[in-house]
C-alpha cells in the first residue's frame, strides 16, 4: 500500500489530502466508495500518479531505490486473499527454490 511506503497513518493521509481520516480508512477497507475528486486530493497528497497509484504491485527490482519493506507487503497483499492450501503450496515452492540455492 503506497499509505504505508510512504510511512503515512491514515490521519496524516487524510490531512494531507484534506479528507477526514475516517473517509480515508473507509475507502481502504471498502466500506465507502471514492469520488474522483477524493482520489486526485489522496494521489496528490501522495506525491504519485494516478498509473503507479493502481500498479502500486508493480516493483523495480532493478531500482536503487528497491524498498524490502514494500516488496513484502506487496507479497503479504498476494497472500492475502488465498486459501490456506494455497498459501501451503506458496510456501513449499518457495522454500524449495530458497533451500536450493544455496
């Protein structure tokens, strides 16, 4: 979530962008739909664009700017919405291919 990569709580998101950090919450929950002006004030306040504001999973990993933090949030974000057979599988993979390269 670009919020948290930028190390921003919801109440400095909604200062920033002059919403109310309830507004701001709601939105990232789903409970509220956002209007288009709602998401311009968020966009600018996050000093982004409105293309990386929804390919925010897209990371250049060939980037002197490479977060860790925001690279394993984005995979936590993957994770999130699977089943637990899944996730399973997710991590056998992934620590097949980690305890073979070594």
């Amino acid at each position: 979530m670009i919020r948290k990569q930028r190390g921003f709580s919801q109440e400095k998101l909604g200062e920033l962008a002059q919403l109310k950090n309830s507004y701001i919450g709601d939105v990232e929950r789903g409970a509220r739909n956002i209007s288009l002006d709602s998401l311009d004030k968020i966009i600018a306040a996050l000093d982004t664009d409105l293309g990386a504001f929804f390919n925010f999973n897209e990371i250049d990993v060939t980037s002197n700017d490479f977060d860790k933090t925001a690279v394993l949030e984005v995979h936590k974000q993957f994770l999130e919405d699977r089943s637990v057979d899944e996730i399973k599988l997710i991590h056998k993979i992934s620590r097949d291919i980690l305890l073979t390269k070594k």
